[in-house]
C-alpha cells in the first residue's frame, strides 16, 4: 500500500448531547479514491468538516503525509494542501469564475495580478486535467456541473493534493455524474488523493479504491472495493440485512378509485407536459409511474391533486369528478379521501419551522378531533403526533423539535404519518424515498404495501427504477408528457430503461 | 440671462444639498455590500454633527472638529457591528437603537455642556471649513456662460464638498479593483463561501462599518461645520433615511448613488427656490407642498420607477456556521 495522505486517529466530536463522531480512525493512500458511505446522519459531513478546519475535534489526531498537525481554521487545510467540495457550493452566484476561484487566494492589495494569475492558471488547468468552464461566465448562469466544476478548480486553485467532496452527485444528472467520474480518475491518475462522501452504493462501487463505512458516529469497517458488494456494504451501513427488494404477496385489485382520462397539461410557457394522458388505479393496487425526471411526471401528479389547471381530460376520484382548474380546494379533496404526499417536502409538504406536532396535522388542522370549539386542542394534538411518531418511528421522537432538526428521512416519514394515518382511499405519493437512507426507505416501502394490502388504491411516482420496480403491482412508463408502456412487476431493468429513454416510443412513431 | 443665473443657482444649492446624501449613502454603500443592513446613518451622522460642532467650539479647529465627529461616529458605527456580527442580534432594531440613542443624547450632552437649549455655539470662521476659491475664479467670473459655471458651480466650495465627489470614484476603485472590495462584495452575497475560503467574516464586515463610520462622521461635521456654524437638534432631518432610499435607488453602486444624491438634492434646491413662486398654469403652490415634494418623489421613483433592485442577498442575516 502506498503511503498514507492522511491519517485520522481516534477523532472525537460532540454537538451537545450529540456524539457525532466517536473514535474514528481512518487512513487514506496517496493517489487513491478512497469513499465514506453511511446513512444520513452518520457523521460523514462532520468528520470531513473536521479535517477541512471548519470545526475542531474534541480530541485525536491527524498526520499530513506522516506527519501530525493540528487544522484550527480552513486556511491551515488550505495550506496542507487539502481542499474541499462541499455538497452546497461555496461560490458567490453573482461572481465571474475568476473572481471567485481568486477570493481568498488574492496576490495582494490589488486584484490586477490575481486576475491574470488566475487565468494563466486556469488554462494550464484546463489543459492538464480537461477541466473547461469559461472564466468570464457568472457563475448563476452555469449549469450546476459546472458550478461543481468551478468548485473543484477553486481546491486546486489552491494548491490541493487532497480532494474532498461532499454528496457530489446529489445535484448532478446521470450524464454530469458520469463526466465528474471521469474528471476524478483523472486527477487520480495525476497523483491526487480523492476522498468521496456519499450515500449512494452504485458510485462507490464504480469509482473508488477503497470504501469505509460509518455508522451512528463510529467508523465500522473499510474495504477494498473490488472485494466487497453492494449488499455488504448495505449492510454494514444500516447494521442489519436490508431488503433491496421487498416481499409483498400478490395483489387484489378491487374496484377502480382514481380513473384519469385523456389527461393534458400545459406548463406555464404553454409547453405540452402531460399529453393525453389515461390510466386507472385500482383498490389494492400500486401503480407506479416510472420516467426519467422532468418527462411530465410532476404535472400529471400537481394535476390529479387538484393543484395544477389541466388544458382537457378528466379526473375521477370514486367515480366523481376532481375540480381540474387548478382551484381544487385541497381540503374537499382530503375530505373525499385523497392523500397526496408531494415530490418536494421541503417546499409544499412541511413548514420546516414548524415544530414535528404542528406538521403532523397540518392540512387536518380543521378536523374536529384536533379541536375544542375554535381553539387547537394541543393534548390532542400531542397525544396524536406521540402516536404517529411511535408508529412510524419518527427519530428523535421529541413533538416539540422544529421539523427543520429532523433528517431528511424522518422528515419523510412526518409527512406520510400524516397522509397515511388518516385513512384515505386514494393515496399518490411523489418520490416516496429521495434523499431517504437506506433504514428509512425499507420502513417506508413496507408501509406503502401495507396501505395495498388494506385495500387502498395507491399511486407512487420515482425516478428511482428500483424503487418503482420493487414496489409496484402495474407499472407505467411516461416519456416526453404520453405514457408509453405498461409493465407487469416481473419487467427487466433493461426493458423499461428503454422505454423510459423513448426507444420503443421513437420506433413505434415511425 | 436671468433664466440661465437661476439655473447656475440651483445647481450651486443642488450640489451644496447632495453631498450630506452622497456622503451617507456611500457609507451605507460599504456596509450593506458586506451584508449588514443600516438603517442607523441617520444616528450617525447626528453623533458625528453633535461632535464635530462641539470639538470644534472648544479647541477652535475644524480639523480637530472633523476627527472627533469621525472617531464618534466611527464608535458608533462598531456598537452597531458588535450587537449585528458578535452578537448576531437583528440589525434593523440595533440600527433604530442607534438613532434614538443619537437623537437623545446630543440633546441632553449640547444643554449640559454648553447651555444653549441644545444647540452649540456658533462658530467662528476658523472653527470651520471655509469655501476654496480656485485659481482664475474671480478673473473669469464675468465671462459669459463658461465664468459662472466654474466659478459658481467648480469653484467656491468647502474642501468636504470635494471630498464627498472624490470618493465616488475611490469607491468604485475599492470595491472593484480591490482584494477588500472583493471580499466585502463576496461577504455580502455569500459569507459561507468566504468562511470556507478560509477568511475571518466578522473581521470583514467590522472593516466595511468603520469605512461606513468614517464616511458618517464626515457627513455629520458637513452639516454642523460647513452647511451651518453649529450643531441644531435633530438637524440630520431624515437625510440618513432617505440616503438610504438613493442607495435602493442606485441599486448600491457608487456612480449611480452620486446621481441619485444629485437628484434628491436637485429636488430639494428646487423646492426651495420655487418656495411661494407662483407655477406656470398652477399658479401659487402652497410651501408645504414644495416641501413634501422630494419625499413624495422619494416614495414615487421607490415604488416602480428603478425597476429590479436586488440587494446583495446575505443583507440583514446574521452569519452562522451551520452544522
């Protein structure tokens, strides 16, 4: 093995009553991409922010290329030739490329200097490791790979011999994620040390060297990749077997509860999103819609919910019309037993300042159980969010806590208690999992059939193939605003990647 | 000939009543671009007034005068930066705090030391800052069009009037051709990204408020030194609230916040010179109206005329680590 870049020993932190990381050890090769995985909260973030200077260890060390040294502030990291990608960019939006690859790392006094430095500096870079963004460009108006790209200059920049980054692929899409690959075996080629964080199991396995895995605070094992699996390092993550799959029994589809007919929705520019779109849902049955992000899925779901005006088509909720204007009341809606729990819950789903309680029966907040006359009945309200939390082992199971302190799986999970709990015989679900850890996913898909098992019609709308294929008793697949296939629960992967990609669509036209 | 000596009039008054605006709304230029919201010029700039006058009075000298008004407000300028940046606390409340504290206390210190119902003592020639006649003024003066206009208008103006112009251009240089105007603009926009670039943001937004109590205090002793030989209470009049209204209005850059002084300042010299004119058409306006004119204006040109102002987008947030 080459030698370390770095070495982490023994690392304590604590926020409050927080152990966020306990007696980590780790040790990093130079040359090498070596990825952290763990579940949200695992204390990967923190234990990269303490390397990066921006919080100090409660105790331990850390060596340099051998030796130890001690990173108080993100200078100290900067000056050891460390330098990080954060998951949210640090860059100015308003700022030219160079201004903020220089901020922070100015000749002197003057800019002059700095500025042609920077731009020198930049086409070397550009040459050796393909790096091309222009630096004239401000930054709010390049697309977020780029952004990234303009990130990863920033850190070399500067000098750096160790990259760190965090969550990179989050905001990426597939063909971004792929040329940011193909960036980082470069810079591995060229010497540099690259420490990935992530959380998902498909990039570790296609890009690093060498995996550890966190969980709760502790460091519980590293592996060579090309020894380990996916299904080990699941497991290791969660600290149990974790069902990629989930077992469901066959379906009973009873009566038809949502019926969409010749649906089409325009955008705001007039844009056709969803083009004569017809399907039924069915009691006892998950129908999954399957697409890539942006294929028309949002639309037809903000729709049906009534949120969204339709051009034409109708919707039936048991055999009744849904208001399509997009002037639905979404409480005669919930009263007529349809729960939606939205693709984005931080923007529709939760008032992220709001505490757990109030989230958990917001929308419901009218439903006489909550009240006592025109008051809230807050012991009602506890004693309901107690339950819910309970049930759907929300954590920390603290009602009081602002749902902002909640992790993005819990928060998840706050939402469909409060969808699901009341009962509804509709439910559509949007991204059921995104940005969810594995633990949480698994508990989430086990709910979801059990709504199906109970009778309930439930319509579930991902971009994560997995998901929608482990999930669902009927699968649709939409491509450019039609539906263009349906899929029993038995189609491949392969299959469906080629109807989500237009393939079959594009030959059919023809 | 009369039509074109009414015209150099106003301008001359245009430019004598803009420079307090442009003074103050540089100032607030410097610290709401590194982030922090200052509703607390208008304080300022009466400190700075109350002391200049003051100092001034006593040890008869306007340079005296000048560095004193600048160190108060400067002192003030930093009880504002420790409440918003070490203390985080909200900067709109800390900045009316600032006024009020202004506002009483010049009061009670001018009756308490000098005894004058709060006004200070008049100042004599040399406790001022006297108008700097330019070489060839006097010679050109009756040359038409051409004389007036240098000798009126460039001519004949306290060194402060010159200064205030002067650091237009100085703050343009500043921020844009600088490594602190860079980091302050950075600082204003995202300070996450300029803590992470491994910069102390607290220690650069102190540096733009001192920039910022500087610029008060001079502002503050252009007032009570310059447009008028003593402190008065409450003689600031609003001015710190409605630099503020030009720098929104300028949309916090230095060329246009000396333009959109100039245009306040116009409006004031025309309502003073229009002042029981009769109007063409209208006929006799009443002086209340002509008063209130830059102010309904004010409200007018803020309301839709300036189109999009986007103020730097970390402005009034406290900084946080976040976890």
């Amino acid at each position: 093995m080459a030698q370390a870049a770095i070495e982490l020993i023994g690392i304590n932190k604590s926020f409050g009553a927080v152990r966020a990381n306990r007696d980590i050890n780790l040790e990093v090769a130079r040359g090498t991409i070596h990825g952290i995985v763990g579940e949200n909260g695992a204390g990967k973030s923190t234990l990269m922010s303490i390397l990066y200077g921006f919080y100090q260890a409660d105790s331990g060390e850390i060596h340099v290329g051998g030796k130890p040294v001690s990173i108080n502030t993100s200078n100290d990291a900067i000056a050891l030739g460390i330098g990080m990608v954060h998951q949210h960019f640090m860059l100015v939006d308003n700022f030219t490329v160079l201004e903020n690859i220089i901020l922070g790392a100015e000749n002197d006094v003057l800019l002059k200097s700095s500025i042609a430095k920077a731009r020198s500096e930049l086409d070397r870079l550009e040459r050796e490791y393909g790096l091309e963004v222009d630096p004239d460009a401000v930054i709010e108006e390049l697309p977020v790979g780029l952004q990234q790209r303009v990130e990863i200059l920033k850190a070399l920049y500067r000098g750096a011999e160790i990259l760190i980054l965090d969550e990179p692929t989050g905001v990426l899409t597939p063909a971004e994620a792929d040329h940011l690959f193909r960036i980082l075996k470069q810079l591995k080629e060229q010497g540099k040390t690259i420490v990935l964080i992530t959380h998902k199991l498909r990039e570790i396995m296609a890009i690093t060297d060498t995996v550890s895995v966190m969980r709760q605070g502790t460091m519980v094992a590293t592996r060579m990749t090309k020894e380990t699996t996916v299904g080990e390092l699941a497991e290791l993550m969660v600290g149990r077997r974790v069902l990629l799959r989930v077992e469901k029994g066959q379906s009973e589809a009873g009566a038809v509860k949502l019926s969409v007919k010749n649906l089409t929705v325009k955008d705001s520019r007039g844009v056709t999103m969803v083009d004569n779109v017809s399907f039924d849902v069915r009691g006892g049955e998950i129908v999954g819609i399957a697409g890539v992000a942006g294929n028309g899925q949002s639309e037809l779901l903000e729709a049906i919910s009534g949120i969204r005006h339709a051009v034409s088509g109708e919707v039936m909720l048991d055999g009744k019309p849904i208001d399509l204007t997009g002037k639905a009341d979404p409480g005669e809606l919930r009263d007529r037993g349809l729960a939606h729990v939205p693709e984005d819950r931080h923007h529709v789903g939760l008032v992220l300042a709001f505490e757990e309680n109030e989230n958990s029966i917001l929308g419901y907040h009218d439903d006489e159980r909550y009240l006592k006359g025109p008051f809230l009945d807050v012991d009602a309200i506890m004693a309901d969010a107690k339950d819910k939390i309970e049930k759907y082992d929300i954590r920390p199971g603290n009602p009081r806590l602002k749902t902002a302190n909640f992790s993005g799986g819990n928060q998840q999970k706050i939402v469909l208690a409060r969808e699901m709990e009341q009962d509804p015989g509709v439910l559509i679900v949007g991204q059921p999992t995104r940005g969810v850890d594995v633990g949480a996913i698994e508990f989430i898909h086990k709910r979801l059939i059990a709504m199906r098992d109970q009778g309930k019609a439930v319509l579930v709308v991902s971009v994560e193939l997995d998901e929608i294929r482990s999930l669902s008793d009927r699968i649709l697949v939409m491509f450019a605003g039609r539906v263009v296939g349906e899929r029993g629960p038995d189609a491949t992967e392969g299959e469906l990647g080629l109807l989500m990609a237009g393939v079959e669509h594009q030959e059919a036209a023809e | 000939m009369d039509m074109f000596n009414a015209i150099i009039q106003v301008l001359d008054s245009t430019i004598r009543l803009s420079v307090p605006l442009l003074l103050a709304c540089l100032a607030g230029l410097y610290s709401e671009r590194a982030g922090i919201f200052d509703i607390g010029l208008e304080g300022k700039m009466l400190v700075g007034a109350f002391a200049g006058a003051s100092a001034a009075a006593v040890f008869h000298s306007a340079l005296i005068g000048l560095g004193t008004a600048v160190l108060i407000s400067v002192a003030f300028a930093l009880v504002h930066g420790f409440a918003s940046i070490t203390h985080r606390g909200n900067q709109i409340v800390s900045g009316v705090a600032i006024n009020f504290i202004a506002a009483g206390s010049t009061i009670i210190l001018g009756q308490a030391w000098f005894q004058q119902g709060g006004r200070t003592p008049a100042l004599q020639p040399a406790e001022r800052f006297e108008a700097i006649i330019w070489p060839g003024a006097e010679a050109i003066k009756d040359v038409p069009i051409i004389g007036p206009i240098y000798a009126e208008l460039i001519s004949g103006h306290s060194i402060l009037v010159y200064f205030a112009f002067a650091m237009v251009p100085f703050t343009w240089w500043v921020l844009f051709r600088t490594r602190f105007g860079l980091r302050m603009r950075a600082v204003g926009e995202n300070p996450a990204a300029v803590d992470t670039a491994g910069i102390s943001v607290a220690w650069l937004r102190y540096r733009a408020l001192i920039c910022t109590g500087i610029l008060t205090g001079v502002a503050g002793a252009y007032l009570s030194m310059v447009q008028n030989g003593g402190f008065v209470k409450d003689m600031t009049a609003g001015k710190g609230y409605i630099a503020l209204a030009a720098l929104i209005f300028a949309k916090w850059k230095p060329v246009n916040a000396m333009f959109a002084c100039l245009l306040f300042g116009f409006l004031d010299a025309a309502a003073i010179r229009l002042q029981g004119s009769p109007l063409p058409i209208i006929g006799k306006v009443p002086v209340q109206f002509m008063q209130a004119l830059p102010y309904v204006l004010t409200v007018i040109l803020l309301a839709g005329f300036i189109g999009k102002a986007i103020p730097p987008r970390a402005g009034g947030v406290p900084y946080v680590k976040e976890r």
